[in-house]
C-alpha cells in the first residue's frame, strides 16, 4: 500500500504523472465526477487547517466520493488521550483513505505504520506538508510552463515553514533550480535541509536577509508567513513577525515574469495592494489545490 508523508515518497515520474492528471481534471471536470462513488475520505485534523482540509473534502466530493472526521483534536478522542496509531486503526475501519494534520512532527508517518489504508500527510508539526508542494509544483509548471530552470526565492520562515521544507526536497530533483533563501537569522533553514540536500546534491543556492538586493534575480518568489504557533516565546514572534511585508513598491525591482506563490494563510506579508498584480499567483494556487489532491486521492486508490 501506497502513503504520501514525504514528498519523496514520489518518484519525479509519479509526481509529474499527479500534476498530469491534475491538469486533464481541470479541463474536464465532468468526466471524474463518479470516479470516487462509494469511497470515504477522513480528515483528521489536530492542527487548524482552512484550504488543505476544505480542499481534500471538496477534492473527495467532487470526484463522487464522501467525507468524514474531525477539524480539531479537541473533539476527537485524541483528547481523551487515545495515540495516533489506535486512531489510525480505527480510522482505517471507516475510512478508504485519510489525510491527517497533527502538530508532532512524524505522527503521520506513525500512522501509516498502523494503517490498513492510504494515509496522507497534510502537515505535521514544522516538518513537511506534501500535498502543498504537489500544489505548488502545480502552479509553478501552469503559471512558467516549465518545472526546470529558475532562480526561486523562498523568504520568510524558513526555519518552522514545512511548506519550504518539502518544496526544496521536491525542487532539489529539478534540473537548473537555483535557491534564494531570503529569512531573519534565527529563522534561516534548518541545518539539516541545508546538509542534506543543498550541499549534499550540491545545489546553486544563496542565503541572505535582504529581500531587496535579491528581488531582481528571482523568477519565483515563495513568500511565507512567520509561524507562530512554533515559536517558544511570543516575544520572539513579535519581534520577527514583520520582518517581510511585500508592497507593491518592493516589486519595483522585480522582473516583470516573476510569479509570487504563497500557500497561505497570510497575516500580512504580502500587503492586499498586491492582489490585483497579475504576478500574484497564491489564489490560483489555493485553487490548484483542489485539483492536484483529486489527482492524488485517485492515484493513491488506484482508480487512475
Ligand atoms: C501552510 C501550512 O499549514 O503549513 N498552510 C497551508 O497548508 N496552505 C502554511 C502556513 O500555515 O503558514
């Protein structure tokens, strides 16, 4: 049985086959409308969760199929103090498939352990996520027309942001990717991602806190909201959280083709000035979402 908990439980074949198939489901939506009769999708989220949880359901619903679990572990029995691997078991009773949001980094993995059904990770903890990548793999590829041969910039929280972490991953096996890697300090990306796969495939990449002195370079900007939620002290949230608020006067040096992706939700790094800017490409994104995780429930059921 097949689980998706780290994007390189893909191999490049299987993740271009995913955002194929993403793309058919675009142009024809009608024609994967029963696809999914009679199958269950659970979401299980213990973390909060607005677009990866509305957008596996709608996913689910879209292609015929139908949905259950929970949007918080306070009403799930986690809070009673049962494990993930007896809710996953359980779980795997009820359901056909199972996405799952927990804030320990691993838990996913310790369900697919436990499993009887295709477990997929939609974020644990400051870890990974992914289905985001699959979504902005997606909107890279639709919005450049290529997945190869681009300066991207990812700026923000690099440290905590799970999203930059499975995307470099996925992005390291891209031929002609050069990294800008854009944080405050204590933010920078963790050493373990750096090591294993910047300098171990030896990858072209830069890193700075100067978002301005790079701007021009990028082709792809990744910006990222700070993570509150994993910082130890708020003091430290507060003193970081605004390190990076894109306005339309920060793109004045920005090429004219570049294409700014966030995975939302923003708070406000990227000032609503910037909406409007065809270069803004996050809800686009947010809608390619949908698509790519039908692709992927289809391909982890073997229905496509
Ligand atoms: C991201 C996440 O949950 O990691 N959101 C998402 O899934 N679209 C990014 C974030 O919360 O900042």
């Amino acid at each position: 049985m097949k689980h998706l908990i780290d994007i390189r439980d893909l191999t490049q074949a299987e993740i271009l086959e995913l955002l194929d198939l993403a793309d058919a489901i675009v142009a024809d939506p009608a024609a994967y409308r029963e696809v999914c009769r009679y199958k269950k999708l659970a979401t299980l989220f213990f973390e909060p969760s607005t677009r990866t949880r509305l957008s596996f359901e709608a996913a689910m619903y879209e292609l015929g199929g139908q949905v259950l679990g929970f949007s918080e572990a306070a009403s799930s029995s986690a809070a009673k103090g049962e494990s993930v691997a007896d809710t996953i078991r359980v779980v795997s009773c009820y359901a056909d498939i199972i996405a799952m949001r927990h804030p320990k980094e691993g838990a996913p993995l310790v369900g697919a352990m436990h499993a009887g059904v295709p477990i997929i990770n939609a974020g644990d903890g400051g870890h990974n996520h992914p289905t985001q990548t699959l979504t902005d793999l997606m909107t890279i590829r639709r919005e450049k027309g290529r997945l190869s041969d681009f300066t991207i910039g990812f700026c923000g929280d690099l440290k905590f942001g799970r999203t930059v972490h499975s995307l470099i991953a996925a992005l390291s096996r891209c031929a002609g990717v050069r990294f800008v890697l854009v944080s405050p300090e204590e933010l920078k990306l963790p050493s373990y991602i750096k090591k294993d796969i910047l300098l171990e495939q030896g990858l072209p990449y830069e890193q700075t806190t100067d978002l301005h002195a790079v701007m021009p370079e990028l082709d792809v900007l990744y910006m990222t909201r700070v993570q509150r939620e994993r910082f130890f002290n708020e003091e430290d949230y507060l003193r970081l959280k605004d390190s990076y608020i894109l306005t339309p006067e920060k793109l004045e040096n920005a090429k004219a083709a570049l294409s700014i992706l966030h995975p939302l939700p923003r708070v406000n790094e990227i000032d609503a000035a910037i909406d409007d800017d065809p270069r803004a490409c996050y809800f686009r994104q947010a809608r390619n979402g949908k698509f790519v995780r039908m692709a992927l429930i289809l391909k982890l059921l073997e229905l496509a």
